[in-house]
C-alpha cells in the first residue's frame, strides 16, 4: 500500500520509522541507523507523502534535506506528541504518536528554520552563553575577595576598574599567590569582553545589512538584538494567521484556568522562546521609561497603562504590542505607521 504518512522518531545514532497508508494501517515499522534512514524512507515513499517529526535537535536539518527532495515536512512540539504515545515509551512508540498527532487538523506545527536563521540563533545563543559566564566571573571575584576584607562595586565597570588597583596595593593583605590568581581571573574577565564586543558587532552588523531587521528596527524599543532574534525565531512569521497568535507563541499572553464556566487569567504563559521574550521585556521597559515626556499617541497609551497598572505588567503588555506590530511588519513587508500603533 502506498504511504501517506511517515512518523519519525530521531535520535543520535538510531531512527525510528512509523509509516501509514490512506487507512490508517501501519504499513512501515522499521528501526534504521543515522546512514541508512534516509535512503530507505526515499525507496519506501513517494514525495506526496508528509513526513513528520518532534522539533527537536538536529530536525531543522533533516526538514531541510527532505524539502530539498520535494517531500513536505511537518515538526511538531514535542509537548503535542505526548498525549499520543501510547503504554510504555519508546522509540517506536514515539514514531507512532508522531504519525498520529501530524494527522489531527488542529494540530500546531513549527516553522522549518533555513540556514541564515539558525547562524543568527547560533550567534544569540553564543553570545548568551558568554554573558552568563561573564557574570558567573564577576561574582567568583567578588565572593573571593570578600574572603581578603575587600568589598567590590555593585556596577561591572566599577569592578574591572577596582582589580588592578587591589593588584597594585601591597597593603590590602593580599598574598602573592592570591593576587596570581586574581590576575588570571581578571584576564578572564577581559577575554569574556572582547568575545562579547565581537559578537555584539556580528549582530550589529547582521541588523544593518538584513532589509527585515532594518524594518524593525523602526519600531520603538527594538534595536539590533531584539530584530535579529525575532528574524532567527519566527522567520517572516508566516506561520501564524494573525499577530495575537505569534504573541502567544512568545509567551506574552495570560494563561488560563477556567472551569464551569467561569473564566480566570493568571500570568503570562512563558511558552516559546524564553530569550526572545526577555529581550522584548527588557525593550518595553526602557521605551517605558522615555515615554514619560512625550505627547504622541503611543506615549499617551503607554503613560496611561503605566500609570494604572503595575510597571511590570505595563512592560508585558508593549512587548505583546510590539510583537503584534512586528508581525504585521514582517508579513506584509511594510514600515512603521504610528497612527496604527495604538489601533
């Protein structure tokens, strides 16, 4: 019979494959080496048929080599394929509830990044990485030398400009040994810096060259590392029918828990990407605070929230606003109006 469906459970080393026919009869059931997977499902199938998979690491990938070939390719959250596993979880059960939860017609589906979305993801997660080393630095520093009788500044700038002046003091009690290790840890501290500056320029310049991070970099609070983020995470945002669906895939709407009835919002959701949306926060909250002083129509609305709700909630609620404009932006390929900002 022929396949119409092919579930596909990935793996390091180990692939499992669950193919269906239009009747939903499990046709292909095989379990296949990282060489030899993808070959057999090309012999099985044909390219009508739509291959599915969890997105999950290295999936982008295999979605992009099975477009190339012509098939269409469906990832789904791995949190929607957990209600279908059935019994015991394994690989082939995995590959089962795959098939199944890419045949329902409510299902969400992610976006297939390209390569130019996962070098620009890849430089955000570097660059994250780096910033939270440099802060894991400056604490060990500052939890080392408390132990000397030496406080350190709250502010990193005041921190780097504090150690050499510990290093050069032969007063402050600091043994020779000590201060070559706070010499080296100061070294490390520099290097961390130069990494992030570097990859501060390579989004810096990603922003500048890319015509959709320019665009949105017309919206207020969003500069370099808001727009390349938005760009490396939802793409031309195509996926979803509507900006209030790409602010919830972001986290920034209520999530519920109501019954009878009877409806109740609690916090926001926090689904998606957690990175992104802390960017997006983070940007609200300074557009918050220079919109004190102005009259246009967006500040008044901003000022007027501000001044009814908590700054938080305030800072949540123009991140979901920008999102929403962004989409439009991004979809529609047009620039910044502020008489539609507050429609």
């Amino acid at each position: 019979m022929k396949l119409i469906r092919v579930g596909v459970d990935l793996a390091k080393n180990v692939y499992q494959l669950h193919g269906v026919d239009c009747f939903g009869e499990t046709v292909l059931k095989r379990r296949l080496k990282r060489h030899q997977w993808l070959q057999v499902l090309l012999d099985k199938t044909e390219t009508d048929c739509v291959i599915g998979m969890e997105a999950c690491g290295g999936a982008h990938h295999w979605a992009r080599e099975l477009q190339a070939r012509g098939y269409t390719v469906r990832l789904i959250p791995p949190q929607f394929v957990k209600p279908y596993v059935k019994s015991n979880k394994n690989d082939a059960n995995d590959a089962e509830a795959i098939c199944e939860a890419m045949s329902r017609p409510t299902m969400r589906f992610v976006a297939v990044k390209s390569v130019a979305q996962q070098d620009i993801q890849a430089t955000h997660r570097v660059r994250a990485e780096c910033m939270a080393h440099r802060t894991a630095k400056g604490n060990q520093i500052r939890g080392l030398v408390s132990e000397y009788g030496l406080v350190a500044p709250q502010q990193s700038a005041a921190l780097r400009a504090a150690i050499p002046c510990w290093l050069e003091d032969a007063e402050n009690g600091l043994t020779s040994r000590f201060r070559a290790l706070l010499h080296g840890l100061w070294e490390d501290l520099l290097r961390l810096d130069e990494r992030v500056a570097v990859l501060d320029a390579d989004i810096a310049l990603i922003a500048k060259t890319d015509p959709v991070a320019k665009r949105l970099q017309q919206l207020r609070g969003v500069g370099p590392l808001i727009a390349t983020a938005l760009i490396a995470s939802v793409g031309s945002g195509e996926q979803y029918a509507r900006g209030r669906q790409m602010a919830a895939a972001l986290g920034l709407t209520p999530r519920q828990h109501s019954s009878g009835g009877k409806d109740r919002l609690l916090g926001i959701s926090k689904r998606g990407d957690g990175y992104l949306r802390g960017l997006l926060i983070h940007g609200a909250r300074s557009t918050l605070w220079h919109a004190r002083h102005k009259q246009d129509r967006l500040s008044r609305w901003m000022n007027d929230l501000s001044a009814r709700r908590h700054p938080n909630i305030a800072a949540v609620a123009l991140a979901n606003k920008t999102v929403r404009m962004a989409w439009a932006m991004m979809r529609n390929e047009s620039d910044y109006d502020p008489e539609f900002a507050t429609a």
